[in-house]
C-alpha cells in the first residue's frame, strides 16, 4: 500500500507532548512508533513545521527510500544526500570540510563492509557541530528502522546538542540496531490510532466529492479497528476507487453494490507481513479467512489438508497473532484482524471455496471421530453444516443434527438454524420429517435473518417435489427469500409458486404485487382455463395437492385506482389474505389454527399462517389473521401495523405480527427499506436518503419496497427545497394501485412544498373519493390530513370544510390513525386549539416527525399563544434540514407577530443553514459551492463559519464536520 500524505489532525495531544520533550536545552533524542499507515510521516512534517516555526534549522532525513538500500547499514549515505540538499541554507564555514570527511568514510565503509569505528564517530561529532554552530538544528529522521544501525548516527546528533526526532514502525523486526536506538532514546512515544471521527473527517476530504453515509458506515465495518488507521482507511477509500466500486449516484459517491465486502489493499502492511512469514502461513490466512475463523481442535486436519506439518500450522497461527494479522478471543477461537482483511486474504486463496475447506474439514473431523471419538460435537456440527450437500452424512449423524439443533433452537439460534439446514438437505422431500423440519427451519429464519438458507430447499422442491403438508412452508419460503433479497427465483416451479393466482379472489400474485410483474416466461398458463397450474406442477413431480386449501387472493382494484394515479388501469394488486391460507381457514386443525397458547406464543405451523398473512402485502389480511390468533383489537400494534402497511415496510410488518421471534434484517432489501422508513419518521433525513440510494444501487429487481423509497425520497428533497432531485424521484416510482395513496401523498407534498397550495389541495380531494370508492382506504386518512393542513397553511377554508367531510367518511371506530386524523381536521376547521393539541399528542406518540412538523405549524396560525408550536416545528424543520418548511415557519412568525422561534432548553441547537453548511463541508464543498448550493453569497457562508467556530471551539472546516459527525457540536455551548 502506498505512503499516503496527510495533513495532521487529531494528534494534539501528541503534538503538545512532543512540544514538552523537545522544549529543554541541550540535545535530545524522541523516537515516535506506531503501525504502518498510523501517520508517523505526518505528524513528523508537523514537527518540522513547528521547529521551523521556533527558529531551529530543520535537517529531514529519509531512510529506506534512496539508492542504497542495504549497502548503507548506517545511514551515512542519506545523510550526506540530505546535508547536501541543504548546503546553501546551512552555510556554515568548516561544513563543505565536515561533510566530506563523512563522505570518505561513508565511501570506504561501502567498500570495507565494515563496522563502526572511531573515525566515523569523529567526523559525525565533526559534521553535526558545524551544522549546529550558529543556531539550534533538528535532525527529523522517518523511518528509523529501515536501516540495519540508526543508533549511531542518531546519538552523535545528540552529543553535539541536536534535538533528534525519529520515527520507526511498531511490529518491525528488531534487530540490535534499533534495539539500542529505542534504548537510548530520552523518550519513546507511541502514536496511536485517531477517534473514529477524525478518521472518517480525512476519508471525506479525501473522496473529493460528496460521500454518501453508506460508504462511511461500510469502511467502519469492514475495517474495525483498523479505521483510526490513517494510511489503511484512506488506501482502502483509493482501492475502493480503482476498482471501480465507488460511484456517482444522484450526486453523491456511493457504494456500486453495498453488499459485496470491502477489502483492504493488496499491498496492505499486513498482508505484507503475512507474506514475509512464508508460504505456510499465507495459506493459514486464508484458510481462516475463507472459514469465518478457527478453532483449534480443527488445526490437524487443516493442516493436512493443507499438506503441511501441525507443528509447523501452530507456530505459523503463533507468528500471524504476533504480528497483528490474526486475533485470538478468549475461547481460543482464531480470525481474522478485521472483515476487509479477511475478504482480501480470502480472494488470495483461491484453491479452495470456502463451502469446499469447510466441507474437507467435516469429513476429516468425521472420520477421527467415528475412529476415536474426542471431537467436539459443536465444531463437527457447525463444519458439516457449512460443508453442503457435498459431506457424506448417515442416518444416524442427521437425527444427531436434528436434536442439537432443537437443543440450540433458545440460546444458540444462528447455530440452530444452520444445523436444521443441513439435516434438511439429506432427508427425504416427501417425508413427514422434512415437512416438520422444513416448519422448524422456516421460524429460525424468521429469528436470525439468515434468507439465504431457503435458496436450497427452494431448489430441491424444483427438482423432486415435496410432502403435500411442506406446500405451503414451501411457498412460504419462497415469498420470505423474495421480499428480503429482491430477486425473483431461477426455478420455474418456484416462480410458479409465486405467479400462482388464489382461486375465488382474482388473477392477482405475489410476484405481480412485489415485482409487478409475473415470473414464469409464458403468462398465459395461468388463465382460468387452465386450471391450478401449481396443482399440476406437484401432480408431476409425485407431489399431491392439499385437499381443502384455499389461497386467499389480492385485493381487487378498479380501473378507477388505475387512473387516479396516472397511468393505465393495472392488474390489481395489495392483498387481503394469508399465503398459504389464514388461521381462520384451519380453525380446529390442532396446532395449524393459528392460536395462541398459554405462554403468548403461537404454534409452529400457526406462526406460520400468520407469517404469510403479514407478508402478503394487505392490512385487512393481516387484521383478520391477528384477531383470529387471539391478538387484541383495538390496539396500539394493530394501528402500528395499518401504518407500516401504508408505506409497504414489511419488516415492521413482521416485526409487529410475528412480534420477538421476528429479527428486522439488517441488510437486503427489507433492512435498507426499514432504515429508510424509521429515518424518515425520526426525522434523520440524511440516514433516510443514504438508504433510499442503497435501494437503488442493489443488484435487486424493481420491488416494490424500492418504489415506496422513492416516494418517501419524493417528500424529503421537497421538504429541503430539491425540487428537480423530488421530481425526478416521483418520475421513477410506479404509477401502479400498489402504491397509489403513498404516491398521490408524494404529490401533495411536492405542490405544497414548491409554493402551490392550491394545486396541493386540489389533488387530495380529485383523489380522495376515487381511492375511498376503489377500496385503497389504508393511510387514506393520512393523506387527507395532510391537504387539509396545507389547506389551513394557505387560508383555503372552503377546501379544509371539503376534506374534513371527506375524513368523516371513513371510518374511525377502531383506527387509532383514522381518529388522529379527525380530531386534528376538526381542531383546525373549527379552530379549536385543545382538540389540536389531543391529536398532536397521538401523532408525536406515533412517532411521525414529520406529520408532527407540518401539524404544529398549521395549529400556530390560530392558537393564542402560537410561539410553543412554532417553536416545536422549527426544531423539528431544523432537524430534518427542511429549508422549504423552515420558510413557512418564518412566514406564520411573521404573520403572528412573534419573535423568531429559538429552542428552550437547546441554546446550542445549530440554524438549519450552519447545519446544512457543515453538513456540506463534510461532503468535500468548498465555501464558493457552498454559497451557490445554499443560494447565498461567498461572504455570508464565510461570516456563518466565522460564527460558528467562535461558538463551537473548532478551529477548521474538518474539525468542525468532524465534531458533527459525533454529535459533539449538540453539546456545546453558545
């Protein structure tokens, strides 16, 4: 990995201990260590500046980097090199003498081979008393160790009163040498690794452009604690850049596929180091790199199957845990310093898979056991079951999997779920044990978020079929892998599972309501004519049909939803009941009824049922299988529930139907959708949008989670005054019913946010009606509230009385957001303050941030005392960086007569526009771009930062994005 060059941040405290070390008279010998990359090169150059600064003669020496390489054992060549460089600004009388005296020596000890003698020691006495005549000299030395004897030349410096810094690399090999340098050096210091906050600061500095938050968040977790690693983290952002994995989306620098590892450079120090211990322990790193980590009773046959001896294995994982490349935790289990590390030593290794090493080592650790025994069943487990389908199992080691696994299944779920996968690969599609095994695996995938685990069943049931009671944990399987990686299946027959209509309910699937569009190549084979196609599918495989199963459709939407939205009438989509049939439908069938049992939990199979009814896209669904498995209605989880139904978060949605069990996935399509819903209604827009071009940038197909992104992008760059950015957004989402209430709640925002009330207004009433008359009433009443705030903001009474009426005919008697918004429409008709204030309570109680924004500034037109509320929505303008709203607040202050809003309690609370410049530094502008982004001059950004550096203590544009990064600047004073 190349040297990189940076300016020094971060290292005050060393710089002020160095200031303490060098300040005595007389010489003085520092030596700096740290790791390679750690910036010892940098905070030398500072040093040199600071000595240059206080009057003293700054001498650099750079070892290692010349033509001498090991002929010059004592650095003698190099610093001849550097004295002559600076022949002209020493100008000492005697120097041209001394240094030539240094010369021959250095001429005759090349020739020799020789070691120190006292000649040398006097010329050196000689040569650096002249430079040091007149004024003070400091001799700089990088890279200490890089010569085989620095001391000498290093404590000669000293005698004649030469302050002497010196860097070496911490973990370099130590000969006596530096061995005596460390030795008689007055100080050692250590430098250590940067706060994660400055490290990220160089990472935006360095990226030249704007840096989305995804980039950050993924070089933390694959570097660790590699990332206060100055040289490291900015080598793996330039890696990153040359291979082309950082692109420009939306004008922002994102990650081309954020799901693929980051890897460190491959001329990274440690890899170097690795690479210097020989070729036994290269290949110990990728093995323990391609196998997730280690342990050490699988040593002997790693080591045989990497023909190389145990002894031998042992001290190689001894030398790469010494040199920092290898970490072992407190149960001896051996990985990899840090995930970008292992993803560059894995791609090395490429004799082996590491499915293939995993399976290698299971058969040998089954081989030693069925001799001798004295393996450890949970590492003989955990190879076998990451070894696939390729390791040889007989009966007796299945049923073994099967009951560590139920063993597992409370304390060790991860674990649990990996050993039911390989026990299901070897039994028998058609068994009554696959079918409970399948049962089980289906609700530890559901607990661990481990998708991909399904790819396999789903295959096995393309090619052989399955048990008439597995059909629909089968379909189910498939819907789950669909949702959470976006990709529609390569088998026909599981494609077919998802294109399967649902009889009585319409021509309507999954795969139209998730990927808007069927899957199987010819569509025609499912027209009522031609019967249940998926029937015929398992006729054909040996598989017969479940008698009595009835599969709920989707709901069934006029050509009028169509319309609405903008385009032509589509094939209906959401949906109204379970995949796989609704409790309701099994009530008395024992364990598959769906009801709860004594503990709060339901049954397998239940759970199950319940599973497919919150997945398949419909609230209705999902209310009457709640009510039906004994869940409370009314409730609050049932109103939070209509609400992530609203905006299509089927991570919520799970969460809140399955309830514990149900892990919200941290990456997929799901996990990015989740983040961009949960930043959107907490208000942390910038997380929000980071997610929205994640969504955008994954290898998944158009879902139908990525257009709801887009719409909610569609409000956020409106709310921040983007309105080509919003429109763009509204452009790429569907037209489609799926999503026609969030989409024509979109379009109001925009209106409004641009200016046109009216328009905003007018939207919401031609689209009420139609939406209520199409059936679409989910988050109706939502979007109805909004217009009639807007209608308020803009004095338009006549259109606020219309949409009041319009709210009045939904219904409300259950639906908590549906009496949120009544009572907020009749507050603000009727100008009636409390009962605003009563609805207010239950949206910020939602946590709807942003409704919250728009309702308090709307309830500030009237109320009597108008400064609370227009204090509240400033904040919460202010927190989301909405500059459109923050123009609204000021207009109803105006209006109202107040003073401008100014958060009690927060007097450090930042304006939104420092807030968007700091943000915008953080994103590589200058102070010129700054002000044509913010539509301002270059001298009032310039007069904001003058401001803000007063008031915050930082002393640079870095420090200051830095210390907001960390949420430092919250906490400062005004």
């Amino acid at each position: 990995m190349a040297r990189t060059r940076a300016a020094v941040r971060g290292r005050d405290q060393e710089l002020t201990a160095l200031r303490t070390a060098l300040a005595p008279d007389g010489g003085r010998l520092i030596v700096l260590t740290g790791p390679a990359g750690i910036g010892r090169t940098a905070l030398l150059d500072r040093v040199a500046r600071l000595l240059a600064a206080d009057g003293a003669r700054v001498l650099p020496l750079r070892l290692g980097t010349g033509p001498d390489g090991g002929g010059d054992p004592y650095a003698l060549a190099a610093l001849v090199r550097a004295v002559r460089e600076r022949f002209e600004q020493l100008q000492e009388s005697g120097l041209s003498e001394a240094l030539s005296a240094v010369a021959q020596l250095r001429d005759a000890r090349g020739r020799e081979r020789g070691g120190w003698t006292p000649a040398v020691v006097a010329a050196l006495d000689g040569l650096f008393e002249t430079v040091g005549r007149r004024e003070r000299v400091a001799l700089l030395v990088d890279d200490a160790h890089a010569v085989a004897e620095p001391a000498p030349v290093l404590s000669a410096a000293r005698r004649a009163g030469c302050l002497v810094v010196a860097t070496c690399e911490e973990g370099a090999e130590r000969g006596p040498g530096l061995a005596e340098l460390l030795t008689d050096a007055d100080r050692v210091m250590t430098i250590g690794p940067l706060a994660d906050d400055v490290a990220l600061s160089l990472v935006r500095r360095a990226a030249g452009a704007r840096l989305d938050e995804s980039v950050v968040t993924a070089l933390r977790t694959a570097l660790g604690s590699l990332l206060g690693n100055p040289g490291t983290v900015l080598g793996t952002l330039d890696a990153l850049r040359r291979s082309g994995r950082l692109v420009t989306f939306e004008g922002r620098l994102c990650l081309s596929d954020p799901a693929e590892p980051v890897a460190l450079p491959a001329d990274h120090p440690l890899l170097r180091r690795a690479s210097a211990l020989g070729g036994t322990a290269v290949r110990l790193l990728g093995a323990v790199a391609l196998l997730g980590g280690l342990d050490l009773d699988a040593l002997p046959p790693l080591a045989d199957i990497l023909e190389a001896d145990p002894v031998d294995c042992g001290r190689g994982l001894d030398l790469l845990i010494e040199a920092g490349v290898l970490t072992a935790g407190p149960d001896g289990r051996i990985s990899c310093r840090c995930p970008a590390l292992a993803a560059t030593a894995a791609g090395r290794f490429r004799a082996r898979r590491g499915t293939a090493l995993h399976a290698a080592l299971a058969e040998r650790l089954l081989a030693g056991h069925r001799r001798s025994g004295g393996v450890d069943p949970v590492v003989l487990a955990d190879h076998v079951a990451r070894g696939g389908a390729t390791v040889t199992l007989d009966d007796d080691t299945v049923r073994q999997l099967l009951t560590m696994g139920a063993a597992a299944e409370q304390e060790e779920p991860e674990r649990a779920t990996l050993w039911y996968s390989a026990a299901l690969r070897r039994l028998p599609p058609t068994g009554p044990e696959h079918a409970r095994t399948l049962c089980r695996l289906l609700l530890l995938v559901v607990r661990t978020g481990r998708y991909e685990l399904l790819r396999e069943p789903l295959t096995r049931y393309a090619e052989h079929g399955c048990a008439e009671e597995s059909v629909d944990e089968i379909r189910l399987a498939a819907i789950l892998l669909a949702l959470h990686s976006g990709v529609p299946p390569a088998e026909r027959a599981v494609r077919e599972l998802l294109d399967a209509p649902f009889p009585g309910r319409g021509p309507t699937a999954f795969s139209e309501w998730w990927f808007d569009r069927r899957l199987a190549p010819d569509p025609r084979r499912h027209s009522a004519a031609d019967g249940d196609t998926v029937a015929r599918a398992r006729a054909g495989a040996g598989v017969g049909t479940q008698a009595g199963t009835e599969l709920r459709g989707w709901p069934e939407v006029t050509a009028e939803a169509g319309a609405l939205t903008g385009g032509e009438a589509e094939t209906p989509a959401g949906g109204k009941a379970s995949v796989g049939g609704g409790a309701g439908d099994r009530a008395g069938a024992g364990a598959r009824d769906g009801t709860a049992t004594g503990d709060g939990t339901r049954g397998g199979a239940g759970r199950s049922d319940l599973l497919s009814a919150a997945l398949c896209g419909d609230v209705a669904a999902c209310e009457r299988v709640w009510r039906s498995s004994g869940g409370a209605a009314p409730s609050p989880e049932l109103d939070r529930l209509r609400q992530a139904a609203l905006v299509a978060d089927m991570a919520d949605v799970a969460r809140l139907v399955i309830g514990a069990d149900y892990r919200v996935p941290e990456t997929g399509v799901l996990g990015a959708y989740h983040r961009v819903v949960r930043g959107y209604a907490d208000a942390d827009w910038t997380r929000a949008m980071s997610a929205v071009r994640e969504l955008e940038l994954s290898p998944a197909e158009d879902t139908l989670a990525r257009h709801a992104a887009r719409l909610l992008a569609v409000d956020m760059c409106a709310a921040r005054g983007e309105f080509g950015q919003a429109a763009r957004w509204l452009t790429a989402a569907t037209r489609g019913p799926r999503l026609a209430v969030l989409r024509t709640w979109a379009r109001v925002g925009l209106a409004a946010r641009k200016g046109d009330d009216g328009q905003a207004v007018r939207v919401a009433l031609l689209a009420g009606p139609r939406l209520r008359r199409a059936g679409l009433r989910t988050g109706l009443s939502i979007l109805l509230s909004r217009a009639l705030r807007i209608a308020v903001l803009g004095d338009d009474h006549e259109g606020a009385a219309e949409l009041l009426a319009e709210i009045e005919l939904l219904p409300h008697e259950h639906h908590v957001d549906a009496q949120e918004s009544l009572l907020l429409a009749r507050g603000l008709v009727h100008r009636d303050p409390e009962c605003a204030r009563e609805a207010t309570d239950l949206i910020r109680e939602r946590g709807d941030l942003p409704a919250l924004m728009e309702s308090c500034l709307a309830v500030a037109r009237f109320a009597p005392d108008p400064r609370p509320w227009l204090r509240e929505a400033h904040g919460l303008a202010t927190r989301c960086g909405a500059a459109a709203l923050l123009e609204r607040v000021r207009e109803v202050t105006r209006e109202r007569g107040v003073p401008a809003p100014r958060a009690r309690g927060r007097r450090d609370a930042l304006a939104v526009t420092e807030q968007r410049i700091i943000e915008l530094i953080g994103e590589g502008l200058t102070n010129r771009q700054i002000a044509l982004r913010l539509r301002l001059s270059e001298k009032t950004v310039e007069n904001y930062l003058t401001r803000l550096f007063a008031r915050t203590g930082c002393r640079s544009r870095v420090e200051l994005a830095a210390a907001s990064l960390t949420g430092r600047l919250a906490r400062t004073p005004t």
